[in-house]
DNA sequence: TTGTGTATATTCACTAGTCGGTATACTTAG
DNA sequence: CTAAGTATACCGACTAGTGAATATACACAA
C-alpha cells in the first residue's frame, strides 16, 4: 500500500494539478500526468486507485492554498469592512489578468462533472466553497453587521459569479463591478453610524 | 452543400443539445449524437465542418429559448420591479430542483473550453450573456433607477454565481439568497419614494 | 414518356491514434 | 525473504474524422 505523504506521491498531485487546471479535467490523460510528473503510468496507479481518485486529491490539495490567498486579499484591504471586501475583488480582477488564470478549478472541475453530482471530486469543492464561505461570515461577524453569514453567502454568490463570467466574456471590468456590488450589499448590512463615519 | 435549415440539420442539433446539456461536451462522442438522431456519423459530418462547429451550432440554438424562458419569469413577477427581479431567481430555485437540471449550459461549456477562449462556443455564450445583460438593462430603464445598465451587470453576476455554485452544492437555498440580494442591489438605486411606496 | 445529367443527401467500412486501466517482472531496502 | 515501489508492454474500448460508394430527387432533352 502506498504512503499518504509518499514525495512520489506528491509529485503527481503537482503535475496533475498543473495541467488539470491548464487544460480541464477531462482533456488530460493519466498518460500526459505520468509524463509530466517523470514515471509512468503504473507507477502513477500505484498511487491512486483510479483517475476520479487523482482529481479529488488535486482539489483537496488545493483548498488551503486557495483559501489563504483570498484572505491574504481580504486582510490587506485599506479601510472599513466594505473595503476590505472589495479589495478581494480588486485583486481577483489583477489575478484574472494574468495569462495563465483559467477560472476556479473546483467550479470548472464541478462544471465537467455536472452530470455525476456525487463524484468525490464534486464533493471537495463543496467542502472548499463551504470553507470559504463560514471563514468570511466568522470576518464580518466581529463589524456589527447585520446577518453576517447571510452577508457572507450573498458575496460568495458574487465571487462565484466572476469566476464563471470571466470564462465566457474575458473582461475584468466585471469583476470590478461585482467589487462593487458586494460593498452595496455589505454597506446594506451595517449599522447607519457606521456607513457614515 | 447543406441546407443551413434542413430538417436532418435540425435533428442533429436536437439531439446533440439533449446529450451535450446532459453530459456535457467533452464526455459525449460525436457517434452518440448521430445515434441519438438516428443517422450515421457521416451524415452527421455531412451537416458539421466538426465536432466543435456542432458544439456552437448546440448553444446558438439556445440563445433565444433561454432568453424567452427568463424574461416570462420577469414578466410574470408581481409587484415593483425589485420584485419582479426577485422573481427570477424565486423561479430558478424551482427550475433547479428539476432532476434534469445541469446548470447553464454557456457556462458549463466555456468551462470545458477555459483553456481555448476563441473558441466558437465560447463566442456563442458570450453573445448570449450580452443579449441577457443587455435585455435586462433596457426592462431597468424604464423604472427610475439610477445607472440601470450597471444594475443589470450586478445581477447577472448573482445570476451565474447561482449557476455555478448550484453544480457544486445542489442547494436551492443560494438560488433564493442570490434573490434577496439582487432586490438589495435594486433599491439601493431605486428612487427614495419608490422604495418607500 | 423515357432517358440522362447533376446536386443533394446518406450509408458502410475504415484509419490512426488515444483512453483508462492492468499483467508481469524487475529493483531495492529492510 | 519480503514488501514497497517502479518499469515495460500490453489490453479492449473508444475517439474524431474520412474515402468511396450509393440513394434520392429534380431538370431537361429526345
């Protein structure tokens, strides 16, 4: 049986994850993973029972660093709450201008997968979405807001919005504008003294 | 030379539509289309340059169908128009339960094609996004709201957030958030007198 | 009315290559 | 000797796309 945290074991996580978020789920072959990591194909199967079992194991290993990276964004903004919530989406709108930026790979990973709701894979991003979700209503819970985690789905709805958008229209100005949609919706939300001071 | 409004044509397309919405493009062949039109895939190829002329041909055929379905539930809404907004989404929450339900298929299909942003089909969603996004701005107009065009970008992105997230959590409960939030967006450029009457 | 030419439309059989997955054997470390 | 890990070589099924023949329908001439 192969080791959980096996260096092999992780160089294939790597690979795949390069060209499953470059290309898409289904136009990468377990071949092109084996190559792209530097063994072959069995010794890729030893690792993983099945490719649906390397395509969870990508997600799964990209949950933190994706989370981390949105907090960075959150945690840097200047100003109130509302900016602060803003700020996610000006730096999103940078991020998506970078050549290699193809969307969210959990959505487009739930997309391609949309006829097999189950699939482990599915079931990662939703544990990634979830996560996301309660640690931005844990953030605006301490900024007297009202409903924070009613707060936090709405922006989620936002977020999500972008990533799916910006895969058929390419244009930030989008992500700008949802930027901007989320601070109405928090400045909706918190108490009158606070939207004017 | 094929007619462009051949009844064979036309088949073709139906049925495509039915497997590609089901399974989504990359998981089906071009032999199971043509046996899903009762045809041979030589016919198939007689009518389509390619499998990818087909997948473009597939999503031009829902533009209108799609747009129609969304503007009878705005039309249907009953109140002001942040009702009838949120009727949209009161509807799509209901759409969604359906088992047959897959999620947008313009967003499912850029998705699939993230790593080729030229590609006819992408092109053929972000015609249809714009024909929703331009539709909605112009049923805004004529309502007292300030910067309706940009009101209507704010919603669709909740809209394609709810498309999206609906893929992953299979959760109604985003689609009616979304609602409340795109109201939300509305009265924040309503009139005064009008969200108070 | 019959025969011929032509464009449209369709079929069968096939190519060359890729797919996920595996049988078997080898190497190396304990 | 044993077990973990890796390699070569292969499997049957499926992939998008094509070559060559054929069926159908209609126009027009004898």
């Amino acid at each position: 049986m192969p080791e959980a945290q096996s260096p092999t074991r992780k160089r294939i996580v790597d690979a795949a994850t390069r060209l499953f978020y470059a290309e898409g789920i289904g136009r990468v072959s377990v071949d092109a993973v084996a190559e792209e990591a530097g063994l072959t194909k069995r010794t890729l199967y030893y690792h993983f029972k099945s490719k649906d079992d390397l395509i969870a194991a990508y997600l799964d290993g990209r949950d933190q660093p994706n989370l981390k990276r949105m907090a960075g964004w959150f945690e840097a903004g200047q100003g109130g709450v509302d900016k602060k919530v803003e700020a996610i989406f000006t730096d999103l709108a940078r991020a998506t201008r970078h050549p290699k930026w193809k969307g969210c790979g959990f959505l487009r990973t739930a997309a391609e997968l949309a006829s097999m709701p189950g699939h482990p894979a599915v079931k990662a991003g939703a544990r990634h979405k979830s996560n996301f979700e309660t640690w931005l209503g844990t953030e605006l819970s301490g900024h007297d807001i009202e409903e924070p985690r009613a707060l936090a789905r709405e922006i989620v709805l936002l977020i999500d919005g972008c990533f799916s958008i910006m895969l058929i229209h390419r244009n930030p100005d989008y992500v700008e504008a949802a930027g901007r949609a989320a601070a109405t919706l928090v400045r909706a939300r918190m108490s009158v003294s606070q939207v004017q001071g």
